[in-house]
C-alpha cells in the first residue's frame, strides 16, 4: 500500500502520473477486498467505481464545502463511496466498518468535511447539485458540483426532476453516470435498453443533448488513460462560449471487478456479511435462518401458484422483501419495477384497480419516500393492496435514514388504512393468507428485518388468537405489558424480571393492531389493570403510546400508562441490542422505570 498510505486530501494524486494511479487502483482494490471481507459491507458498487473515483479526485479540484471556488461531488446512493473515503484520509477507519459508533456504509457528513451530504437514499444528488451549482452562477463563484449517480438510481423520480431542471440553465454542474447494468438486482425498463443497446453511445448521446447537456461517452470505466481524456473532454465541453454548460459523463463499468466471486452472485456481490475472498464462504447478502420476509416470500408463493389474479411488486429490492424466488416462478406477476418507489405504489393502484390482488413489497426506509403516492392514490379511492414493509424499528448498520423507527408516525396519519405490526412468524403468515383470501381497502403489515426467533412457540399460545383481536400471551393480576410486536420479546422478558425479582404477574398482550386499535379486546384489559407499560421500537411521540393514551383519556380508565420508545432524534446505525440499551427500550431498562414509576423498592 505504498501509495494509499500517503493519501490524505484529493490532492495528494495530483501530481501521481499514469502508471502510479494504475498501482494505486490495485492498491485499493487489494485493500478492499482485504478488508470488507473481514467486516462485510458494500462490496461490489465500490470495486466497480475505484477507477472513475481516482480519475474525478485527479481531473477536478475536490474540495470541502466551505471552499466556495473548490468542485464539490455528492455521491447518490453513498455505498459507491469507499474509494472517496480513502482519497480522502480514511484508510484507518475501515477496520471499524459495522460496528458501533464505527465508519459509516455510506458517505456521511458527520464523518468527512468531504462529504457533503448523507447519502443513503437513491435519486438525490443531482437535485441537490443542482441547487450548488444555481447558487455558484448566481454568485459567480468559482469551481464545479459533480453528481455522481449510479447502481440504478438514473430511474428515481427525482433524478429525472433534476436532469429536466438543470439543463435549462448555464450551471457548472457535471453528472457522472456510473453505468454498471445494476441497481442491486439487474437494471430493467426503457434508460436500461437505451443504455445497453449495441450503439448505446449514440443513442444516448442523441437523448442527453437533445435535453441540452454535452454529453461524454467512456466506454470502459477501468482504464484510467480513457477516463482521463475523458474527463479533460467533459471540462472542455463544460466551459464553451465563455459559460457553463451542464455536461453527462457517461462511463460503462463492472460491479465487482475484480473479486471472482462476484462473477457468479446474482448481484454481483452488492452488499455481503464478512467472507473469504478465495473460497466464498460466508457469503451472504442478507440474514441466515428463517426470517420474516422469508415468509412473505414462502407464503405468496403458495397463493400464486392457485392465484392467478395476485400480483407482488417491489423497487429493487427483491431479496430484502421476500420476493427473489418469486421473480424466478412468476416472472409476469412478481415484478421489479427498478428503484422507483412512487412508480411502483401507482402501478399497485393500477392493478388493483382492474381486479387484481395486489402486495407492494417496500423495505420500511424506502416506502416512506412514497408516502404521498400512499395518501393519494391508494388511501383515497381504497384500493385493496397490501403493503408489505420489511424492516420496521431498528435496521441495523446500514446508515441513521435506513432505520424504520419513523414509519407509524408517518402511517397513523394516512386516512382509512389499516396498519398490522406482525411480529410474530405465524402472525405474518396468517395477515398475508387472509389479504389474499379478501382484501378491502389498503393495509400495511409492518415486520422487523430479523430471523425469526428459535424459542416463539414457548411463549406464544398454543393457537392463533383471531386476528382481530390482541394476542394475551400470558395472564397476570398485577399489571399489563402492551407490546408492539418488534418488542414482544422485550415484554417476555420484562415479565419474567418482574415475576423473577419482584413476584409481580404482568399480563403481556401482543398487540398487532396498530390502526385502528382493537378496542372490543383491548378496552377490556385496559380495565382490569392500574398498572400498564407500553413497549415499541418507535418514536414516543407520535408512536401507539400516544395512541393508547388517548383511549386511556377518553374512555377515562382508571389506569397509569407507562409510554416506553424512543425519544425525538436522530440514531446512529447499530445493532438491535445496542441500540435498545442505549435508548433504554431494553427490558433492563424499562425494569428500573417500573420500579421508579411505581416505588417498586429494589
């Protein structure tokens, strides 16, 4: 690594001539491999863009925000970024990669003056490069914003909002397009066809500056001679007639490059758990063992196959949603529609709306950028789809935006939707069997992103309680724990703590309903208890709390609600169990607040 241990600001590959940044490309190659595998992360996005990251921190002046006449690049969808991150000083820091308090998946502001932005989300750069580069024109200052957008998110709404906006003005703005074929599965649809015919240079040449844009072509991103000339070419094309010119640079790459196991992954080994580079083993993009959305995926494949009228669609994200296998046994009704959320809630609506039975499959983080497609088009003519959403509550290291403590308190404010937190295996299996039977009006099942846990079936009933109704886990005389279901397991053990230390018996319901409530069988436990605890991996204050104290007003129930969630903020990225323990949702937690709310001696 005898270059890369030199590198602490953009600047330092200036002066390195073509042969050094071709030996600092496979230091960096090297070093990646090296060290994801041992911490897992991001792999393939950022082997495919090592030699267009060098040759943009080489060809512009790189610069922090505050350098007013620097070039500043924002990253879209910032798990492209490594390469950036060790251009940038940081090659120290990937040892910590998925660990608390550790180097972030992404690009993120927190962690570099380089960073401009916090990147996690698809389609964003080029609307906020946007408003840079409006604000250097209109106070002429020097220096250019480059948008690098790749992995599929050419098709995010926003994206295409940013490209219509910018080429209409003089803006000293460049838009790399890291061309790899992929989102995380394959790309799909027309810019895909465009962008991979036969004479694709042409074609999309005629297409972008049809818009206005100049337009550079680079047919082979790893060739650090052909990118340079590349980008002198953009430069040039940016700054004729004595004015900016937005200008694409479009650059053809391989995710995975150079990592052979990627050759034979699906999706070219986009994100995976730590591995052995040589053998592959350890490989895995998601979690092991049974999970929820396993059961979404093993559930709607039975129904499908009997079904004709049921259709599952998902964003890009086919294998986080349950939803991989059913691409491959139904490819006509299980459908990636690409990395378009809001597209992909209209086309339900569509669907249902000729008859169909229809499941969006979203993760909770991404199904909150279609939150208005949710208000408007299914909400208020009450089409029958159900939306399923993977990775409710904490999300693990994936980045703060990623976690899906936000999703009841965007979701309870929809009209006429009704939202089921299925927590349990059997719970999600039994929803999911029911909308298909019959489906009126929209729904949302919410489910965490973990393994189903080994030991469910010794605390839950012998039978399925009926769906309409709280789960009563086990009875008890001196309180009621009322637990969203992605915290069923921190009120079983609460329940035991308080029977173990303090030979209190607390009722522990699962609630599942999260709108409406089910009164006709909450009300009743409501009323039989002066102690309860409420328990969600959510915000408090707009979480099923709030919601429940409200029915404790206005039912005036004599009974004193102890709110246990997350308070107003932003989380890092973490693991479950650090993160509830540090926001003390834990059940040791919430243990020593019963014992203060009630003067409970120890």
């Amino acid at each position: 690594m005898a270059i890369l241990e030199t590198l602490r600001v953009p600047a330092d590959i200036k002066d390195l001539g073509l042969n050094e940044l071709e030996s600092l490309a496979t230091e960096i190659r090297q070093f990646l491999i090296s060290n994801i595998s041992k911490t897992g992360g991001h792999i393939g996005a950022n082997l495919g863009v090592i030699e267009l990251t060098i040759a943009l921190h080489h060809a512009f002046d790189i610069s922090p925000l505050e350098d007013k006449d620097g070039d500043a690049i924002l990253f879209d969808v910032g798990h492209q970024g490594y390469t950036h991150k060790l251009l940038t000083g940081r090659m120290s820091s990937f040892a910590s990669l998925n660990q608390m308090g550790g180097m972030s998946r992404f690009v993120s502001h927190h962690e570099s003056d380089f960073d401009l932005m916090e990147a996690s989300h698809a389609g964003t750069a080029i609307p906020i490069a946007c408003g840079l580069a409006y604000s250097k024109m209109k106070q002429r200052q020097g220096g250019r914003v480059i948008a690098f957008i790749g992995d599929g998110s050419m098709v995010e709404g926003m994206a295409f909002e940013g490209l219509n906006f910018s080429a209409e003005y003089p803006l000293p703005l460049y838009i790399v397009i890291n061309d790899n074929g992929m989102s995380i599965p394959p790309n799909l649809g027309a810019l895909h066809k465009l962008f991979s015919a036969p004479d694709w240079q042409q074609r999309s040449r005629a297409w972008f500056e049809g818009m206005g844009f100049g337009y550079v072509a680079i047919d082979d991103g790893h060739d650090l001679s052909k990118l340079l000339q590349g980008m002198d070419e953009a430069k040039q094309k940016g700054t004729k007639a004595g004015h900016s010119t937005p200008v694409v640079i479009h650059v053809k790459t391989e995710k995975g490059r150079g990592l052979a196991l990627a050759d034979n992954h699906p999706y070219k080994l986009h994100f995976s758990m730590p591995f052995d580079p040589e053998t592959g083993a350890g490989v895995a993009a998601t979690l092991t063992g049974k999970t929820f959305q396993g059961i979404v995926g093993d559930t709607l494949m039975e129904k499908m196959a009997t079904d004709d009228s049921l259709y599952a669609l998902t964003p890009a994200t086919p294998y986080a949603s349950g939803v991989e296998a059913l691409m491959k046994a139904f490819p006509d009704r299980a459908i990636d529609v690409g990395m378009a959320e809001q597209h992909a809630v209209g086309m339900a609506a569509g669907l249902a709306m000729a008859g169909n039975k229809v499941f969006m499959c979203f993760q909770s983080t991404f199904m909150q950028r279609a939150w208005d497609q949710l208000f408007h088009d299914l909400c208020f003519p009450q089409h029958p789809v159900t939306v399923v959403s993977a990775r409710s509550g904490f999300a693990g290291f994936d980045g703060p935006t990623h976690h899906g403590i936000y999703d009841f308190g965007l979701l309870r404010s929809l009209p006429d939707v009704k939202i089921f937190y299925a927590g349990t295996g059997r719970d999600l299996e039994a929803i999911i069997n029911a909308r298909a039977q019959h489906a009126e009006g929209p729904m949302i099942v919410l489910h965490p992103y973990e393994t189903v846990p080994d030991n469910e079936s010794d605390y839950l009933p012998a039978n399925l309680t009926p769906l309409d109704e709280v789960e009563v886990i086990c009875q008890g005389k001196d309180g009621l724990i009322i637990a969203v279901a992605n915290q069923l397991q921190t009120a079983v053990a609460l329940r035991d703590k308080l029977a173990n230390e303090q030979q209190l018996q607390f009722q522990v319901v699962n609630l599942r309903w999260l709108k409406p409530l089910p009164l006709p069988s909450l009300l009743p436990l409501l009323e039989q208890h002066d102690k309860v605890i409420s328990l969600e991996e959510g915000q408090k204050d707009n979480g099923i709390g709030v919601a429940i104290n409200q029915v404790i007003r206005d039912q005036r129930l004599n009974c004193d609600l102890l709110v246990n969630a997350l308070e107003q903020g932003i989380l890092p990225a973490g693991d479950k169990q650090s993160l509830a323990k540090m926001t003390q949702i834990d059940a040791d937690s919430v243990y020593r607040q019963v014992l203060a709310r009630w003067n409970i001696a120890l």
